[in-house]
C-alpha cells in the first residue's frame, strides 16, 4: 500500500473539488492518502473523504480582485507571491522530511514537489490567458510555467487532448517541446456524476470563487433571482457554514451541499447559472447540462477567456457581471448547445491511475 500527499490551492474550492475523483480513486486501489490545504478547501476536503489524514498547509495569499484593474494590483502583487513560494517550499520540505510518502500531488502549488520523491502537477493552466495590452508578458508566461513544471515528474492536465471538444482550449496547451513530454491529458475530473433524476428545477444557481467578487456576485444575484418563474436553487459555497433558508416560495439557499447532493440538482436543472471557472465547466460537461448563463469572476482573465471561448465555439452565452440583467440575458442564450459529449470522470480517472500513478505507488 503506497502513502500519498495531495495538496490543492485553496483559491475557491476548485481545485480541492477536481481533486476528490482522484483522491478516492486512490482510496479504493487501497492507498493511504494525505491531505495538505487550508481554509475553505480543507473544510470541503475533510467532509468530503473523511478517511483521509489532514495537515494544515497554507498556501498564497490571495490577491484582492477589484475587478477592472486587477492587472495593476497583480503585478505589485507578484514580489508577494514570490516570498509565499520560498515560504511553501520550505514547508512542503518539512512535511516531508517528517513523513514517507511514495507520490506527491500538487494541484496549482509550484511549491509543492520534491526532489527524492515523485511529484506530479495537476494544472489546466499551461498557458495564461492575459489582456491584450500585456500579450508579451502572456508569451513569457508560457516558458515561466514551463520551468516551474520542469520540477515535476509528470504535469497532468484534466482536459482532452488539444484540438476541437478541448475544454480549457489555449490554456491547456503549450509550445514548449520540453515540457510536452511530461504532459499526460487525462479528459476531465468533475466532482459530480450525472444521475437518472426529473428535470424539476428551473434554475441552479452556484455562486463560487474567491472574495471579495464571490459576494459581490450573490448580492446581485439574489436581487435579481426572485424576478425569475419556476422553482430556483441557489448554491453558495461556503463549506464552513451548513444551513438550508429560503428566499421566496420558490427559491431555496444551501450554503454548502456535498458533492452527491450536488449531483443530485445539477441532474434535475434545466438550466444553470455560474461563474465560468474551469472546475465548475467540467462539472456541467459531466453533468450533461446543454442549457445555461455564465458570469466570469471580473479580472479574473481565465474565466473571461473561457466565456470568449465558449461562445465563438457556440456552446455557451455569457455576460458581464456588472450588466447583469437575468431575465434578459437567459432569453439569449438560445440557440447555444451546451459542451459536446465527452469521455467521463471515471472513465478518466481509472485511466490516470493505470498509465500514471500506478507507476509510483
């Protein structure tokens, strides 16, 4: 029975979420798995696999996201980030000086890798997406990230192989001959399963992400969301916090749901309202959900790159949170085919296990 160290970012519960599939999928090959995060993301992870060990592990102060000049306020942030991963290195080192792991998984923490024990890099993010005014910063970045991987014995990127139905699309790619070689694509890891169930919600609401644009978003939203017919489920994300209220007859809030309650609504919505993080995407992709609005997170470049994506590919309509009219803006969303059909997580999952980490454990 090999020993195993995951460790997701904790910007949002992404990255804690697309992890789960993996980390039970180890479970069940019998392996002993261990858990270092913080925050949101270690409250998700421990109600989520609960037979998991657990070590407090801070990562990056996040940024303060204002929105339109974002781009200003991350780069005076980037010495910040630079100190953080000196500060993360050192502690990985000394987690695992005082425990022997066989494999270690790094969700989005470069810091997070060792030099005597295989590590891998789980990241969709081979390529930043930045404005246009900065394209020349955005081409640096690509070899930036290509050395930061280069410490890792293999990067795993859940998407499909580049090329049409590719979810995350420039950004799951990379022109560096180098680092292709370490790169396996092992189709998407959605913490949710499509389930037999009656399409009874008119609409599901997830509101996700990092502050302050989270709140933001859910102080719209639930201006807005009465003014809509049908039955409405709102989601707000917020693991630490376990409390069902209602905000009219129709409409109901859970502040946190597990991931098979999440199933659950996601099978029984006929259409979903969302940020367009990447996690979210593949849930929606394994979901089978055809009908929806998204809402990427202001200055959050990524998700404004994947809504642009999404709709010249004619898959999904989006809008920008500051005009941000539902009635009107669910009215234009036909016509939009929702992502096409695409391997599942456990297909996908059970594939990772057998052409990678069984390699190491």
């Amino acid at each position: 029975m090999g020993s195993v160290f995951v460790s997701p970012l904790n910007w949002g519960l992404g990255h804690a979420s697309r992890d789960v599939p993996v980390i039970r999928e180890l479970i069940l090959r019998g392996h002993e798995v261990t858990i270092g995060t913080s925050g949101n993301a270690l409250a998700f992870l421990k109600k989520e696999c609960p037979e998991c060990n657990f070590i407090q592990f801070e990562d990056y102060p996040i940024p303060n996201n204002n929105g339109m000049i974002f781009l200003p306020t991350y780069t005076a942030y980037i010495p910040i980030l630079i100190k953080a991963y000196l500060s993360e290195r050192k502690k990985a080192e000394k987690i695992f000086s005082k425990n022997n792991f066989d494999l270690i998984i790094s969700d989005s923490r470069s810091g997070v890798f060792s030099e005597k024990v295989p590590s891998i890099q789980i990241t969709h993010q081979l390529h930043q997406s930045l404005p246009l005014i900065a394209w020349p910063l955005e081409l640096l970045g690509v070899y930036v990230q290509a050395d930061a991987f280069s410490k890792f014995t293999r990067v795993v990127v859940p998407d499909n192989p580049p090329g049409r139905g590719a979810l995350a699309g420039k950004l799951a790619n990379t022109f560096v001959p180098s680092l292709q070689d370490q790169i396996y694509y092992c189709g998407i890891l959605a913490s949710v399963r499509k389930e037999p169930a009656k399409k009874d919600i008119d609409y599901l609401v997830v509101i996700s992400g990092m502050e302050p644009q989270r709140t933001a978003l859910e102080k719209i939203i639930m201006r807005q969301i009465p003014h809509l017919p049908g039955r409405k489920v709102v989601l707000l994300g917020k693991p630490a916090i376990d409390k069902v209220s209602s905000l009219d007859d129709g409409t109901v809030i859970y502040t946190y749901i597990s991931s098979k309650e999440k199933s659950e609504l996601m099978s029984r919505a006929r259409f979903i309202i969302c940020r367009s993080g990447y996690t979210t995407m593949m849930d929606i992709a394994e979901a089978g959900l055809k009908s929806g609005l998204f809402i990427p997170t202001p200055g959050q470049w990524e998700q404004e790159y994947l809504s642009r994506y999404y709709e010249n590919e004619g898959w999904f309509f989006s809008r920008s949170q500051y005009g941000l009219r539902l009635q009107n803006d669910i009215r234009r969303t036909a016509g939009f085919s929702g992502f096409p059909a695409m391997p599942t997580t456990e297909e996908n999952v059970s594939n990772l296990y057998k052409n990678v980490l069984s390699a190491y454990l």
